[in-house]
C-alpha cells in the first residue's frame, strides 16, 4: 500500500490524467467472472480424480490380500471388485459427473480463449506508451494516503516489538519451568562434554533461535539434549510420558560412538518411555524388539520380533 501510494504521487506529478480503457476492462471483468466460475469446476474435478485413484488402490489393495467372506450358507465368496456391492455403480457415477464438469470446463475455456484473442487483438493497436498510460490510470484510480499508511506500519512494528518483549518477559518472570528446563538443558551439555563456548550459561539461551549456526556432532548433542529436557519437563508438569522417536539418529556428521552415548542417557534417565529407533544398524538396548522391513510395509514377511 506503501509503494502503491507513492506511485501515485509520481504520477500525480510527471503526468496527466488518463481515463481507462472502456473495451479492456469489460473484457477483463468478463474473464474475470469466467475464472471465477472456473475455479470450483476445477477442484472438483480433482477431487473426484482423487477419489477415483483411492478407490482403485484400495480395491486393488483388498484383492492383493485375498480375502475370503462366508455367508449364511457356508459358501465362500472371494472379495473382489465385482463382489463389492456398490462399487462399480459408484465408480460409474463418479466417471459421469467427471464428465459432465470436464464438458463444462471446456465451454467456460473456449468463452475464456475467446475473450482474451479479442483482447489481444485490441491490445496491438497500443503503443507502449498507452500501456504504461493506462497501468498509471489504474494505479490513480486505487485511494491510499501515504502518510497514514507509513504511520500504520511504524504503529504496527512498535507494537509486534513490545509484544515480543512483552511474551520474553512474562515467560522469564517467576516461571520455575524456565529454571527447570535451562537446570536439564545444562547438565546434559554439561554430560556430553559440549564447550561452554558454544552454549550460554544464563537461562536466556534456552530461548535461542539460532542452534542452526552450529553443525555437525556439536549441533546433535545441543538439539538432542533441548528435545530430552522438552520431555522431561513436560513429564515433571503434566505426568505425560512421550514416546521417544530416534530417526537415522547415525548421520549428519554425527560418530556411532556418540549416538551409544546419547541411547545411554535415554535408557537411563527414561526408562519408563517407549523408544523407538528408525536405522540401519543394531544398537545395545535393553529388552529391545527389531521389526525389520524388507519389501513392503504390509507384506507379512517383513516383519521379525526379537524379544
């Protein structure tokens, strides 16, 4: 609004006034209206085509699986899509109103083609010169004040500042949760024997946005000893116990040696929360069950239960 604004005060200086282009902008609102109309055709056509796909996986899933149904009489009726009851009067229905919007679709397009080579056409008889002239029109035509609309923006930045301070503070004072989680944040640093050069001794670091500077070993102790305190406060507050999800935790620059160190810590201080490891390799766990995938998720091979 800003920018628009002092255009405006550009224009208003360097140039007279020019009126709008009678043909166009009845041309552009006609088009407009048709893309309007447009826009709900399109998304249901693509919702049907979403269905139309889940319906076949899911059909095709079922028949992969073989199943069998028993009826009253001891028969065994296979399930497939020509048993399913519904289903292929379903899917036809579903083709037919596809049909029925993709026709209409195709009428508002060529009304939409239609319009714009009038447009087009009309267009080549500017220069370039009347072009800027009639962008400059619609510009004068938009009413923004500049003054008031900069004095918003300060009032508005002023405002988002104090409130920022405002949440900082509130969040600081009295709050034994702060205390609590820079206590946990500290000593697992502290255990993982992380520099104090990279971390800072105050409470006001556990609010820090700016881990991302770091990298490396360095960066997964810091992330992975916030996240364990985050689970361990909320443990101390609410009584919830969080499963703790490790994915690929062997990675990102990071030795196996120290992700044994971090499955240390986890086995000891959480004893009592669900760990579960998504890797390629076997860790010393205790009372651990590897589920194993191989080909697919719901292929019945996959899966072995140590325990």
């Amino acid at each position: 609004m800003f920018s628009v604004a002092e255009y405006q005060k550009t224009i208003l200086e360097d140039a007279e006034d020019i009126e709008y282009n009678a043909f166009d902008e009845a041309i552009d609102r006609k088009i407009e209206c048709l893309m309007v109309e447009r826009e709900p055709i399109i998304n249901e056509i693509k919702q049907i085509k979403n269905i139309m796909r889940k319906n076949k996986l899911l059909v095709e899933y079922i028949m992969d699986m073989k199943l069998v149904v028993q009826t009253s009489t001891g028969d065994e009726i296979p399930v497939t899509k020509e048993t399913l009851i519904g289903f292929k009067d379903n899917n036809e229905l579903l083709t037919a109103r596809r049909e029925m919007l993709a026709s209409g679709l195709e009428k508002i397009n060529r009304k939409i083609a239609l319009y714009e080579k009038k447009k087009e056409k009309n267009d080549r008889l500017f220069t370039t010169q009347e072009i800027i002239e009639k962008f400059d029109s619609n510009i004068k035509k938009i009413r923004v004040d500049a003054v008031s609309t900069r004095k918003i923006i300060n009032q508005l930045k002023d405002k988002k500042k104090k409130l920022e301070e405002h949440i900082r503070e509130v969040t600081k004072q009295n709050n034994d949760a702060v205390m609590k989680l820079h206590k946990y944040i500290s000593a697992y640093v502290h255990e993982f024997n992380i520099d104090e050069k990279y971390i800072s001794p105050n409470k006001e670091y556990i609010f820090t946005n700016d881990l991302k500077s770091l990298s490396g070993t360095i960066l997964h102790k810091i992330v992975f000893s916030f996240k364990l305190a985050y689970i361990r406060l909320i443990r101390d507050k609410t009584g919830i116990i969080l499963p703790i999800v490790l994915d690929s935790p062997t990675g990102r620059e990071v030795k196996h040696s120290t992700i044994e160190e971090m499955l240390h810590v986890i086995q000891r201080d959480y004893s009592d929360h669900q760990l579960f490891v998504a890797s390629i390799y076997d860790y010393d766990l205790r009372d651990k069950k590897i589920i194993e995938f191989t080909d697919g998720l719901f292929s019945s091979a996959d899966m072995i239960g140590n325990g």
